[in-house]
C-alpha cells in the first residue's frame, strides 16, 4: 500500500492497480478486498484482478510489490515491469523472503529493485540496499522497514520516468528460494534450539499445545545454558520451557479462545500438574 500511494503522492499517473481477488475473511465470511485494492478504491484508482487487463491501456511500466504470482511472457513483451523484492537478491528469490531471512538466521537483509522476468525473481537489479536485522526485530518490523526502503528506492529509479534496461546489472551469487510457510513452520518444536524457537515466534503465529489446545505464543526470549528440563517442559519459578538446548522464556501468551495474557497470569490459571508440558 505504501509504495502505491507514494506513487499517487509523487504524480505518477496510475492507469490500473492490479490485486488479488476479494476473499472470504472473517468469522462471518464476507467477502474482503485486499489491503491494496481497499487502498486503490480509496484513491479513485482503477482495479482488477486480471494481470492482462493492464495491457492496451497505454501504460509505460508496471510496479510489482509483493503480488504472489508469476506474471506471464506475454504481458511482459508489451508492458515492462520492476518489481520490489524484500531480499538480497539472489538469496532468497520467492514469496517468503523476510521470513525466511528471519528463520534462517540472517544477520543482514535488504530490498532491491529488479526488472521482472518470466523466471521467478530472476531479473537484473536496478538497485539495492541493505539493512541489518535487529537480534529481536519481528517478521513484520523488519518487513515495515523493507516496505520504508523500497518505496523510497522506487521513487528514486522512477524520478527521471521509466529505467533504462541497460542499466541494470545482472544478479550475483548462489541463488536460494523463499518458499511459502506451510502452517506447521509455526508450531513450536520444543527439541530444537531456543534460539531457533525465538526465531520462530519472531515470525509471529508461533503455537503449541497444551492439554490438547492450542497456546499462541506472542512474544518471548531465549535462556542459554538452562539445563535440566525436558523439551516443552514448563518451569514456572523461571516462567520458562525447556527447549533442545537452554530455554524459552514465555512473555505473552494467547489460549485458544482467549484474548492475549502475560504467561504467568497464564500459568496461574492453568493450575500446573506434575509432569504437564507443552508438545
């Protein structure tokens, strides 16, 4: 949405914001637009979500964010595209990339500006830039930094109208790919590392169970060198649970059913019993 308006705000003529299709969200289910299209409505823009409907339209580029499918040779013959791209390109090519920096373990991130190729986020890099992840950033700071960055670097290719191909370089360097998170990434496996359960719930939606009931785990830090505990076994004078190596200590919980709680208001009521853990 950010870089959509900061085009709008910066005088670029939007012929056509392309979105995904309305979906049902929601204990009711109604049909909801997607962020961007709800935006682009909001701005008078003109909205589909048939990537082909951009073409006759006498547009000179298309700006890609985010957008979660390929966009066919066809339409790229006639109408050149960059594409924002929330990674270092080539690591992490793909529709997971700051999650997947995250989970990884990456100490450095970034975004970068590429044309866009039939091959998934193949395309030559118009410019980048990095940043560093911060030991406790979330999946969505680092993203809403991301989103920051690109914006301004689209604006800056953008400011002398549509780039040049030339000028881009291609990609170096050994490409890896950012799959989608299947739901079970987010379940906390309690033999792995704390620290790799921290990068998990940095992610966010990170869940165990506890008594056959899911338990949201919103925030919490590891505890290096704990020893003596079972994996997801819960130590309540540390209000922590042993992981595969040192603990994770439990900040902020949310019980199936229930509205977000300290973990020891949780732990409090949960009236522990001998030999209870998380699995």
């Amino acid at each position: 949405m950010a870089p959509l308006r900061a085009l709008v705000a910066g005088g670029h003529e939007i012929v056509m914001v392309v979105s995904q299709p309305d979906r049902k969200r929601g204990r009711g289910g109604a049909m909801v637009p997607s962020p961007v299209k709800a935006a682009a409505l909001a701005l008078g823009l003109p909205v589909s979500d048939g990537v082909d409907d951009v073409l006759g339209r006498g547009a000179e580029l298309g700006v890609v964010v985010a957008f979660g499918k390929l966009v066919r040779p066809h339409v790229l013959a006639e109408l050149p595209m960059v594409n924002v791209h929330f990674s270092l390109l080539p690591r992490w090519r793909g529709a997971a990339p700051v999650e997947r920096a995250i989970l990884a373990g990456d100490e450095r991130a970034g975004v970068c500006i590429m044309g866009l190729e039939a091959g998934l986020d193949t395309g030559p890099v118009y410019a980048c830039r990095e940043v560093e992840i911060g030991a406790e950033a979330t999946a969505a700071e680092l993203r809403a930094e991301l989103v920051e960055i690109g914006t301004e670097l689209l604006l800056g290719l953008l400011r002398e109208g549509a780039p040049a191909p030339a000028s881009a370089v291609p990609q170096v360097g050994e490409a890896t790919y950012a799959k989608k998170l299947e739901p079970g990434e987010h379940r906390l496996d309690w033999k792995r590392p704390a620290a790799y359960l921290f990068r998990v719930v940095r992610l966010g939606q990170a869940w165990t169970t506890f008594r056959g009931k899911r338990v949201k785990v919103l925030k919490a830090v590891p505890v290096p060198g704990v020893t003596g505990f079972a994996p997801g076994e819960i130590y309540p004078k540390g209000l922590a649970a042993g992981t595969g190596d040192g603990a994770l200590r439990m900040l902020l919980v949310q019980p199936e059913g229930k509205s977000a709680q300290p973990f020891a208001d949780w732990l409090n009521g949960a009236r522990l019993r001998a030999g209870e853990r998380f699995v």
